[in-house]
C-alpha cells in the first residue's frame, strides 16, 4: 500500500483514507467501480497481496478456515463471477457463513487435513483461534486475550484439498487453519500443481502443539514451486513482539499449469 500519511494530512477519517488508497490499487487491477467500502474491506482481507495479473475467475478460489466469510465475501465483492469453495468445520462460524453467503458459494463443512477422516477441532472463546491443534497455554498470557481458552471438543470430519478440489485449476488459495497448515499442504499436492497463488496467515512464535512456524512453512512452499512475492505488515502484540503475518505466494506462469 501507498504511504497514507499525505492523505491524513488532509484530515481525513482513516477509514476513508483507507477506502481511497484502496479503491486506486484495486482499479489499477480492473477490479471495480465498486463502494469505497467494498474495497476497503478487500484491503483489510489482504487481497492486495495477491498477484497483480491475478485472475479470481480462472479457477476456483478456496478459503479454508472461512469462518464467518470475510475473504468469500471480499472475493465475491470485486469479482463477481468467482467460483468460491468456502470451507469451515466450526458449527457456529459455519452458520453465519451460511447465512451470509450460503447462496453464493459452495460451504464444505470439514477440517482440511492430510487424509480423509475424524479429527477434534479444539474451540475456542475467541472463534478465530479455533484449531485441529492444541493452542499453547502461554498464548492467553502473550496476547493478554482469554480468547484463546478452549471452551469446547469436538469431533469434525476430514478432508482433503485434493479431494474437495478434484481436477479443477485454482485460482487462490487462502490458508488460515491456524497451526494445521502443514497438514493442509499434506493434503493437497495434486491440486497445489495447479494453484497460482496461495494467501497464508505465517507465525513467527509456535501458537499451538506441534504447529509451523513461518522458516518451515517458508520451506515447504519453495519446496512446491512457489515464490514469496509479498508480505503484510506483521503483527505485534503489547510488547512489541512480532507475531504473525499473512504472505502470499505465487506459481510463476511457466510453471502454472491452468494458464
């Protein structure tokens, strides 16, 4: 993004300021004319990172750890004609998603993982840090959130990326499965062939019991052909440590199958 800092010289509320440098990026793309308020929320959702020659309609875009659809909906927002697969294995965050958007978008109501099967999705007071993973009990005391206690177990069926996807190219996908990343790629090495772009939430302090931290994650997405072409800015809790971020990587064309 532009630095907003001359916008905000004119005394302008941040939230406009936002929607404007928003609205310039995003209809540099071609994606738009929309409201001011449509891209903005495409800006909070990180959609900027994505490549600029990105096509969300050349194949499907997948967002697995949907929750409640603010990525489906930002995606749906700009481009229409996108075919979402929106994946969710929490009852309550999935409820609101079918609420939301169910008549838009295909909902699967299953944990990604690295086979077909049963799993247990520790859930959480804060629905957001819901996981397949255990999160580690230093983590309320790191971000000085009870949101992180897990209030409830239960069973959830498995899928995978492979299997949900089948022979279709993709356009992006949106990893945000806090911990289970790993699994995910597990999961899904066909389809990833056939990927161009994937937006993942990276840590950078283990969050949960035998989670990824960004090195191995960074590795494992090389391993597969991608490259790290953007980045937003980290996240820092009260102590100014560096926490989590989304990066974004992308298949170059020559090695992009669904060109």
């Amino acid at each position: 993004m532009r630095d907003l800092r001359p916008l905000a010289r004119l005394a302008l509320p941040v939230g406009l300021a936002e929607g404007l440098e928003a609205r310039r990026l995003f209809r540099r793309r071609g994606w738009g004319p929309t409201s001011l308020r449509v891209y903005r929320q495409a800006w909070l959702s990180h959609l900027h990172l994505l490549p600029v020659d990105l096509d969300l309609t050349r194949g499907v875009v997948v967002d697995v750890g949907a929750n409640e659809g603010n990525f489906s909906a930002a995606v749906l927002a700009l481009a229409p004609r996108a075919q979402v697969i929106a994946v969710e294995p929490s009852p309550g965050p999935r409820a609101r998603l079918q609420e939301r958007l169910g008549d838009q978008l295909t909902i699967v109501p299953s944990a990604l993982s690295g086979e077909p099967g049963t799993a247990v999705l520790h859930v959480t007071a804060h629905d957001h840090n819901t996981s397949l993973h255990q999160p580690r009990e230093e983590m309320q005391e790191l971000y000085e959130d009870p949101g992180w206690k897990v209030v409830e177990e239960i069973e959830v069926p498995t899928d995978t990326l492979d299997a949900i996807v089948g022979d279709r190219d993709v356009a992006a996908l949106k990893l945000d499965v806090q911990g289970a990343e790993m699994d995910v790629l597990a999961g899904g090495q066909r389809a990833l062939e056939r990927t161009r772009a994937v937006l993942m939430e990276v840590t950078f302090v283990s969050h949960y019991e035998a989670d990824a931290t960004f090195p191995s994650l960074d590795a494992a997405m090389r391993d597969l052909g991608f490259e790290l072409t953007a980045f937003s800015e980290p996240s820092r809790n009260d102590d100014g440590i560096v926490t989590w971020a989304d990066a974004c990587y992308a298949r170059p064309h020559s090695g992009y199958l669904g060109r």
